[in-house]
C-alpha cells in the first residue's frame, strides 16, 4: 500500500513543480510522513524531505528547459536570489540535522492553499505595466531579493519546502514577473537548491541512498515525468488556463497537505474525522472515472448522448458509493453538500473556457454546474430523510441507483429508437414510449438486484415495492421537465420505497 502513497505524492509534486514551480517536498514531506509508517521513526521526517528534494533536481530540470524553450525565465532579476538561496540551503540542510525530526511547516501549507485561492479568483496574470523581462533590478528589488533570498535559502535545506512557493510570490508580488516567467525562473533556481540540499541531506544521512534507493527511484521518475507534462502544458495554453489550473491544484494541494498536517486533532472530532474519510473516498472514487471519461471524450468516438448518460453514471455512482462507504447518515449528507459548494464555484470559473463546452455536453448554458448542485443537495436531504429519519439508508442508496440506470436507458433507448412520442397532457412531447419502457425495465432490474443480493430480501417482498417505484420513477420522468429530473425521480421513488418500508 506505501508503494501507491509514493506515487500519488510523486505525481501530486510533479504537477506542482511543472505548473507552478512547487517544491515536491510541500507534497511529498506530509504524505510520506502521515500515511507511510514506514517514515515514522526518528529520521523519517529527514529522508522524506531528503527523497523530495532529489526528485526535486530532475522535475525542476525539466521544467526549466521546457519553460526556457518559450523564453519564459529571466535570471537578471533572478540571479541574487539564486545566489542567496545556494548559500545558505546548504546551512538549513545542517541545521534540520541538528534539529531532528523536522515536520513540514505548516505557514507553507496555508500558503499554498490560499495561493491557490488567489488564482481561482484572478486567473488571469497578465499586467497593464508589467517589467520587461531582463530589466535591471532597482535598490528596492536588490533589497527584496536579499532578504527572502537569505530566508528562502535557509527554509528550503532546514525543511526541504517553500522554495519554489515563496519564490513564486516573490518574483510576481514584489518583483512585476508574469506567471510563466516567474515559474519558469524558479525552478531554474530550485534545480541547484534541491542538487545541493538533497547531496548534503545524503552526505549526512547515507541510510537514504542504502535503505531507501526503491522509494528514491519511485518518486524521482514518476515526479519528472509529471513535472514535463504539466508544464508542456502550461506553456501551450493562455495565461488565463494556466492560472485557473494553478489555482484549482493549489488549492486541492493545500487543504489536502493541511489536512494531513493536522490529522492529529481534527482526527478527534468525530464528525470532521467521518466527513473527511468519506471526502477522501469520494476522491478515490472519482479520479479513475475522470480519467476513463477524458479519454473516452478526446481519443474515442461516442455520441454526445451516450457520453452525457456516462457523466450521468459517474455522478449518480458516487452518491450511491458515498452512502456504502460513509460511517453516518450525517457524514454522507454532509460530504455532499461540501462536494456541492466546492464544485459549484469551480465549474462556474472553468465555464468561461472554450475547451469547457467540448468536454461537457450542455443542452443550454450553466445546465452541468445547476445540475450537479441539484443532484448533490437532493442526495443530502434523501439520506438525510431516509438513512437518518426512517434509518433505511439502502431505500435511498436503491432509489438514486434506480434513478440513475433508468434515467441512462430512457435515453440510450429513446434517442436513438423512439419513434411513439408521449402526447400525454403533462408531458412535453419530446420523450418516448420506448424511452419510458426501459427506464422502467431498467429500474426493475437494478432494484430487485439491491433488495435481493445485498439486502437479502426474499423475491416477494422485493416485487411490489421495487415494482411500484420503477412505475412511479418512469411517470415521473416523463413529466418531468428534463432539467429538474434529477431531484423529482429519485425523491418519488423514495418515497415510495419508504412507504412500503413503513
């Protein structure tokens, strides 16, 4: 299990480093630290930073010479801090010898974290009087780089980290450099910083190089490879991508490292514990689908509608998850309002994106952002109402999966086959017969398999309840308009299902 923590913190640093020059230890240091026990003993925190600013030399490396392909690194404004910073991280390295089991600091954490904050409100970098690149620094760009150059040197060899972060605040806020140009100078720097860091770390602790070469191999080529692509990316597209990307990893980056950091006490409160559990498997859940669904949607040929029933399967899927997996009623409910507010503000920022409307299949404007909202506050006042109420919480699990497979074969059946429109009074007109009729078979199916397979119920007990609910779920999403289907269907099939419950 330590092996897929190595690389998940790899990755996570490699991303990091290639679209926002952060140093692979603000990653690395607490997840190898917190979830591999095998860095828990008295110099765990010293190899774990020592493995991060070694992977650190080739994901900046490449980083460098991929942003220093479209000119965006300028050492004449960066070349005290480079200076500062190689003299004194070789001191820091000494210094957290000296000190023992250094933890990563948690000032960088929060920093990251509200960095990313920053990108998301104002993606865009670009500047009305930016400083050309090349310009000679002033006293007061000398004297800023002095300081934090001296600073940032000592922090980066005493905890392997901040780095890359507080160079990038330095070089944008303080010294007028455009994102690209900053990341790009920064990682150039942290190339050196992390050679020299991680030699003395090893030079002062050889165990790393003899105990630990597996997770040292690990971490370096996944992370390189993750630094080269990100930031083959960040080059090719506009300012305005590139900060809304940054901002979205930063964040994920700094509150996932924060909660790590202080996984000690938020562990303690019981409910925080629960919430953050099943928010962590919801990520687990839904990264592997995000992934088959982009490469579905970029490299192989479906439909539009086939592709919107499959983000359809994925949303409903992790509500239905989220309730196998939560310890409460109250953390499943929870976890899915926090999923709602999170995604909600995100899709809105990304909307704005040309590539926004090629991956997501929108019948109009904002449908995706209302959709989801709807769909994660109904899944909330459903468990509530069915777990935490009637305790029945697989009434609710069985009626958003009835829902959900149904709503999929109404319209993989309909759009393609269905020639006999409805033409009832409360309908629309535009759905079909045969859509109808799966969804009802559909729904039938999949709710008879819930009840007998995992809630062991016997086959008559099963039929008219399951029965009554997929006839109930059909009805109503033919009359349903089709924008508000995702909160009438599953909430009638629920109720339902409780009133045979009851």
């Amino acid at each position: 299990m330590e092996y897929i923590w190595y690389v998940i913190a790899a990755l996570g640093a490699g991303i990091g480093t290639g679209l926002a020059g952060l140093s692979a230890a603000t990653v690395m240091v607490p997840i190898l630290i917190v979830l591999c026990p095998s860095f828990s003993g008295e110099t765990g925190a010293y190899q774990a930073t020592a493995i991060a600013l070694a992977s650190d030399i080739l994901g900046s490396a490449v980083t460098t010479i991929t942003y220093g392909k479209h000119k965006n690194i300028d050492l004449k404004r960066g070349w005290i801090m480079l200076t500062c910073i190689l003299t004194m991280c070789t001191v820091g390295s000494y210094a957290a010898w000296l000190a023992g089991n250094v933890v990563l600091g948690s000032f960088t954490l929060f920093l990251t974290f509200f960095i990313g904050i920053r990108f998301l409100i104002k993606p865009d970098t670009s500047r009305e009087n930016a400083v050309d690149k090349g310009a000679k620094l002033g006293l007061k760009g000398i004297a800023i780089s002095l300081f934090f150059g001296l600073t940032i040197g000592f922090g980066t060899g005493f905890v392997g980290t901040g780095g890359g972060m507080m160079m990038l605040v330095v070089f944008t806020a303080f010294l007028g450099m455009e994102l690209k140009t900053a990341v790009g100078t920064s990682t150039f720097i942290m190339t050196f910083t992390a050679l020299i860091a991680s030699v003395s770390h090893i030079i002062i602790h050889p165990a790393i190089i003899l105990e630990r070469w597996d997770v040292l191999l690990i971490c370096i080529v996944v992370a390189t490879v993750a630094s080269l692509v990100s930031a083959q990316f960040a080059n090719r597209v506009k300012n305005r991508t590139v900060g809304l990307v940054t901002g979205a990893v930063l964040t994920v980056l700094g509150a996932a490292m924060l909660i790590l950091n202080y996984w000690p006490i938020l562990s303690k409160i019981a409910i925080i514990a629960a919430i953050l559990r099943c928010f962590g498997k919801f990520i687990i859940y839904i990264v592997p689908c995000v992934v088959i669904l982009l490469v579905i949607r970029f490299f192989i040929k479906v439909p539009q509608f086939v592709f919107r029933k499959l983000l359809h399967l994925v949303a409903f899927g992790c509500t239905t998850f989220m309730i196998i997996v939560a310890e409460s009623w109250q953390a499943a409910a929870l976890t899915s309002c926090l999923i709602a507010v999170l995604i909600y503000p995100l899709l809105a920022m990304f909307e704005k994106e040309g590539w926004y409307n090629s991956l997501f299949v929108q019948k109009k404007p904002g449908e995706i952002k209302k959709s989801l909202l709807m769909l994660f506050f109904m899944f909330a006042a459903a468990t509530a109402v069915g777990w935490g109420i009637f305790g029945k919480p697989y009434d609710t699990a069985t009626a958003i999966l009835m829902w959900g497979t149904g709503d999929a074969a109404a319209a993989l059946v309909g759009i393609p086959f269905g020639k006999h429109k409805v033409r009832l009074k409360f309908t629309d007109g535009k759905k079909s017969w045969e859509g109808t009729a799966a969804m009802f078979l559909v729904s039938l199916i999949c709710g008879l398999a819930v009840f007998i397979l995992y809630c062991h119920f016997p086959f008559r007990k099963s039929l008219l309840p399951i029965f009554t609910g997929a006839i109930v779920g059909a009805a109503t999403e033919t009359c349903s308009p089709s924008e508000y289907d995702t909160v009438t269907v599953p909430v009638a099939i629920l109720a339902v299902l409780l009133l045979f419950s009851v």
